[in-house]
C-alpha cells in the first residue's frame, strides 16, 4: 500500500468510505427490525475508529508523515546515544 500514488491512496479511502455508510446502514436497519439488545452502538464506534485512521493516514496530516525504513535509515540509526552505548551495533 506504501507504492500506491496518492490517487490511489484516496481512491481506497474512498472505497472504505462508502463501504462503511452501506454496511452501518444495513446493520441499524437489522437491528432496529429485530429490537433489543441494540449491540449496533458497539459496532459503529468500532468501525468509524478505523476509518477516522484510515482518513488521518491517507488524506490528513499523518499522510505527510514518512516511515524510518521510506529513509533508507536503519532501525540502528532511530536509537538514542545512550542506546547505542549499552548496545553498540552488531557487525
């Protein structure tokens, strides 16, 4: 998913979008047609969690982000001096 051009990134976003609004739609009618217990609270907070991250990392502020191995840096490179100290890199 990291290769994908950001068009695809939103194209994706997108797809997770419609696919979350179709599917809470259904359970709420399920629900609501078969009564008590409403477990469809649990569900919906759950999923829009997902998606909310899904969002954050492919169109908000985290898609600027870039991840340590997009460097080319080791994980060796991320530790602090004192660190590197007590366990100096292996060769």
């Amino acid at each position: 998913m990291r290769n994908l051009s950001p068009e695809g990134k939103a194209l994706g976003f997108r797809i997770h979008a419609v696919a979350f609004v179709v599917v809470m739609a259904l359970l709420v009618a399920i629900n609501v047609l078969t009564g008590a217990p409403y477990w469809v609270q649990w569900v919906l907070p759950g999923w829009s969690i997902g998606l909310l991250n899904h969002w954050f990392f492919v169109l908000g502020p985290g898609a600027r982000w870039k991840h340590h191995t997009d460097t080319g840096r080791s994980a060796a490179d991320w530790r602090t001096p004192a660190q590197k100290e007590e366990q100096p890199d292996r060769q």
